[in-house]
C-alpha cells in the first residue's frame, strides 16, 4: 500500500486519489467507488417501495450499528445513530441530573461540539471544570482526581482533535465516575478506524461513546453514533418520536413518557437514509479489503512517521515551524500537527500548491489516508518545503 500507485487508489477513481495531494485524511477522507453504487440504490428504493422503503432502510441502519460496534469491539452496548454528534450529545446531556448534580467535567481540548454546548450551559448557570488537556499522558488521572459526588460526568476525547495526542488510562476516569455514580462520555471520532480503541481491552464497557463515520471510517456526512452501556435507564428530555416507534401502532401513547429498547432511548425523528446506505456499504467495502483497524493503524503510524521524518528533514527555522519530538509515534494519532504562528498563511499557500491541508490556530494539520502513496507524501512535504522557504525566513 506504500508504493506508487498505491493499490487501493483504484477503488477511488471518482475521488481521483492517486492524482491529488488529499492530505486532509484526519478530516474528511475520500470514499470508495462502491459508495456512490449504495447511494444510487436509496434513491431506487425509495422510488419501487415509497413509504414501504423503511423496512430496508432500517435494515441498513442496522447494518450500520454493527459496523460501529465490530469497530469498538463492543459486544453488549446499543449503538444510536444520528446526522451528526452534536443532536447526540444533546440528547445525552438531557438525561443528566443536572438538577441534583449540576457538575460536568471535561478538558480544554474538546472539539467545538463538545466544547460550545458545555460553554453555552456555563452560561446558564451549569458548574463546568475544565482540566487542561496536555500533557494528554497524565489526562486521565488529572480528570480522575476532578470527579466529586457533585458531578453529573465528564466528557473526554481518547485523541485530542487539535494535536492528534493519544490519550491514555481512560479506565481511571470510569472507576472515578462509577465511584460517585456520575457518567462517562468518550469522544471517539479521532480514535475510531485509526488508533486501537477496544471497549473490552480498555475496561470500557460502562461508558458512553460518541464518534462518527466522517473521518477514518470514509463513510461521509449523516453517519454518527452514540454507544450506550448495557443496564442504560437514562431518560433524555430532548427525545424524538422514533423513541416509542415500536409501540405507536397500539394506539395513542398515554402515562409518562416511555423510551423503546437499546438504542431507541437514545433514538430521534424521521431521517434521510441516504447516508446509512453508503455507509452500510463502505463498512462491507473494508471487510472485502481486509482493511482492519490493526492494518490501518500501521499503515498510519508508517505514514505519518514517514512525513514527520520527512518534515524534520526540512531544517525549517523553528520560529515559523516546528514538531512537537517529545511526542512518540505510538503517541500520535491519524495525523501530524506542525506548530506555526503563520499556521493559515502556510495552509492557504499549499492549497495554492495543490496540497490540500487544514490548521486550527497555530497548528498545521497534515492527514494521510490508506490510498495515498509514499511518493504522494514525499511531494507534499517537497511543496512545504517550498513555502516554507519562500515566506522569506526560510531554511537554516
């Protein structure tokens, strides 16, 4: 898969993989060739079957679940499913009692999802701790050390989004949350189809998971999920009607609200099944390829040891860009993060060069992907190299 053309770029020919420099894999990855087939088949389901098309499209929703599940080694959990992790957290975070335990914890690290709707509920009065971020080696424990018997959960990536930092020991957090009775919520987006993330290897299975298919998983837009633990008797205020689906053909619903089995608790309103037909798909594509998430963790910590190696070749004055070499390969997730305060300019003149990359601050964020070749990556870096030299402070 390193060498030129990489023998996967064929499955990618609409995406035209093996003629671009797509190094934006830790945001938005190419899909296969077969997914374009999936989303042709919803629109042809749903014009033979019409309303009766459900059927099958909750078949391929199922589908969906136990590819997120096989991918978070999850044996026993419910996997929810939504457009998008932000209608999920929501929905979680209406089922906290907040009223008898208004504490929530999390990191200064969360991605914006997490991130504006914790501030948006400081702002409403909600006590919300933020434990720094790095270094992410000694999270875990710091967070840990946070949990009192006021806090509702905490909220925590198993890889920093910004940094691509692993963080380890999450099991620490859990025994601290299930010590005082509050609740654990694993963002997992970054971890999940690139860096090992076992529910059952990592003592895992009593928390909650949300990710999605976006990123490394190449399923595209409308695919994520919220993995609930077994024994979940929580009651989200913010609930769709798909909630109580099961049960709506025996008339109208009367009494207190009541939530479906597994993953209906959790579950919202009508959707477009689109993206669950390609994703359904996708999830078959990599099982036909034998693209496990242990081949692609080589794969990935060989690509992006080889642009870190390739970038520290480079010599770049370290006033305008530089690696953090403290951090291990093991360490790093799916991408590597180059600090400079000219982060965006340096960005803007690689997409000039036909280098497509992305920043956030004053990183500059660097994503391969399992199609690309080893020369693609070569000539990436040769382009920033290039840039970095001509923005006039240059090479030592």
């Amino acid at each position: 898969m390193y060498a030129s053309p990489n023998a996967l770029a064929p499955h990618y020919r609409r995406f035209r993989v093996a003629e671009r420099l797509l190094l934006t894999g830790h945001s938005h990855q190419a899909w296969p060739d077969v997914g374009f087939e999936a989303q042709q088949r919803a629109w042809l389901d749903a014009a033979e079957h019409v309303d009766d098309k459900w059927e099958r499209a909750f078949a391929t929703a199922d589908r969906v679940r136990r590819g997120f599940a096989r991918l978070l080694d999850d044996a026993d959990g419910a996997i929810a499913l939504g457009a998008n992790t932000h209608e999920l957290v929501v929905r979680w975070l209406s089922a906290l009692p907040l009223r008898h335990r208004p504490r929530l914890v999390t990191t200064t690290g969360e991605f914006h999802t997490i991130r504006r709707q914790l501030d948006r509920l400081a702002e409403e009065g909600i006590p919300v701790v933020k434990v720094p971020a790095l270094p992410a080696a000694t999270l875990a424990e710091r967070l840990a050390q946070a949990v009192d018997d006021r806090t509702a959960a905490v909220l925590v990536s198993a890889v920093l989004y910004e940094n691509a930092h692993v963080v380890p020991n999450l099991a620490h957090v859990l025994e601290a949350c299930r010590r005082v009775g509050a609740e654990l919520l694993v963002d997992a987006y970054h971890a999940l189809n690139a860096v090992p993330f076992s529910l059952r290897q990592d003592r895992l299975g009593e928390a909650f998971v949300v990710g999605g298919g976006y990123k490394y998983c190449q399923l595209g837009e409308g695919n994520c999920f919220l993995r609930i633990p077994p024994e979940c008797t929580l009651r989200p205020v913010i609930t769709g009607w798909f909630g109580e689906f099961e049960t709506l053909t025996a008339g109208g619903a009367t009494g207190p609200v009541t939530y479906g089995p597994g993953p209906a608790r959790f579950a919202g309103a009508t959707y477009d099944p689109t993206s669950h037909y390609r994703a359904a798909r996708v999830f078959d594509f990599f099982e036909e390829q034998d693209l496990t998430p242990v081949l692609l963790r080589q794969v990935s910590q060989h690509q992006v040891g080889l642009l870190a190696g390739l970038c520290d070749a480079l010599d770049a004055d370290p006033r305008l860009i530089t690696r953090d070499r403290a951090m291990t390969l093991p360490e790093l997730g799916a991408f590597l993060a180059l600090k400079s305060p000219r982060a965006e300019e340096l960005c803007r003149r690689l997409r000039e060069a036909g280098v497509a990359a992305d920043y956030r601050a004053d990183l500059l964020r660097l994503g391969p992907a399992p199609y690309l070749s080893d020369a693609q990556l070569r000539t990436a870096i040769e382009a920033l190299g290039s840039v970095v030299w001509e923005t006039g402070e240059g090479s030592r």
